[in-house]
C-alpha cells in the first residue's frame, strides 16, 4: 500500500466514523511534511482531547532520514481494529 492510498483510506474511515457512530473522527492532512493525522473522539467531540490519535508520516525526499516508508497496510488494519473497538 503507498502513502496515498492510506490517506484514501483513512477518509472512508473518518467518514464512516462520522455517519455511522456516535464518536467524532477529524482528518488532516499536511503536504508540505507529508503527514496525515486522524483523531477519533470516543461519543462525540470533547474539549479533553481525542481518545484515539495517530499521526503517520508518508515518504519525503526532503528528509528521507526522518521519514522512512512504513507498512501503511498495517498501520491501517491497527487503526480499523481499534476504532471497531471502541
């Protein structure tokens, strides 16, 4: 799986998360350092701060050293699980 289909992915995730649960999902994502980051929020947004949080790097030419491809497949199937057992 490459970088951007996770980024797909974890779309469908906050959506779902947002249409079919009670909890509150946000998606960012930031070009410029090739970062995504989603925050799930157990029973609805709270000042307290997000119940689960991930932020995932993708490849980076710029820093390579600080940014090395990751099993993006993994990580997805780590944060369907957890988000399932909320």
């Amino acid at each position: 799986m490459q970088f951007r289909e996770l980024i797909s992915e974890l779309s469908k995730t906050a959506v779902d998360v947002n249409c079919f649960t009670s909890h509150d999902a946000f998606l960012e994502y930031a070009g410029h350092v090739s970062k995504v980051e989603l925050r799930v929020f157990k029973n609805g947004w709270s000042r307290a701060g997000p119940t689960l949080c991930w932020e995932i790097y993708g490849p980076n030419k710029l820093l390579p050293e600080h940014h090395p491809e990751q099993d993006y497949a993994a990580i997805l199937s780590d944060i369907s699980f957890k988000i399932q057992n909320l």
